[in-house]
C-alpha cells in the first residue's frame, strides 16, 4: 500500500510540476509573439518552429510510452494466469474481480505516469530555459 501511495504521490507532484510550468512557458511564448510583431526575428521563427516540433515529438514519445506499458501490463496479466491459476478451482469470484479491478487502476495510472512523462520533461525544461534572462 506504501508503494501505491508513494507512485501516487510523485505523479500528483509532476502533476503539480506541469501546472506551474505549462503557464509560465505559455505567457513567455504570446509575450515574444507580440513582442516581435509583423516581423519577427530569425531567433523567434526558430522558438516558434520548436514550439510545433516538441509537441509533435513529445506527443509520439507519450503515445509509444503509454502503449508500451498497456502492453507489458496485459502480458503480465495474461501470465497470471498460469498453472496457479488452473489447479486453484473453485475461484472465488469476488476475489478474481477484486484482483482484476486492482490490476486495471494500477496499469491506467502507470500509463498515465508514463505517458505524462515526456510532456512534463519538456515543459519544465522549456520554462527553466525561457525563465532565464536572455543576454543581447
């Protein structure tokens, strides 16, 4: 139960990471758009260009993450099914459902922290680089 609460814990708190530097990237980001007007700069067509390109990346990068751990969880699974399994009947029904309910929440929220990852890498990356003072 430690384990579960402390998986937990870390995901609220990149949760809580995310929340605060997605803002902050966001506002820098319109600031410089307004900033630079009707001609930006070689230097803001470069910020807007990886603006687009991390997304796209980080999205691929979620999406694979995400899937990768869906399906090493359902392998898991189906090999819970083994010899322990056939030589153990009658089962409980309350027992299997209760154990399949259990495996079902922990393999979304280890999706969800998996897939949530590359999002908030690059987010708090990119608000630790665009926080700092650029010097001219």
């Amino acid at each position: 139960m430690t384990a579960r609460l402390g998986n937990n814990a870390a995901l609220a708190a990149r949760m809580m990471e995310l929340g605060f530097a997605v803002p902050q990237v966001v506002a820098h980001r319109l600031m410089r758009i307004a900033a630079a007007g009707p001609r930006p700069s070689s230097d803001d067509w470069n910020e807007l260009w990886l603006m687009g390109a991390e997304k796209i990346v980080a999205y691929g990068e979620s999406c694979n993450a995400m899937a990768l751990e869906v399906l090493r969880a359902n392998w898991a699974f189906a090999l819970s099914f083994g010899p322990g399994w056939w030589f153990s009947f009658p089962l409980s029904a309350r027992s299997s459902s209760a154990r399949t309910r259990r495996h079902i929440e922990q393999t979304a929220l280890a999706a969800f922290a998996k897939g949530i990852a590359p999002i908030h890498r690059r987010a708090v990356a990119n608000a630790k680089r665009l926080g700092k003072p650029r010097l001219k």
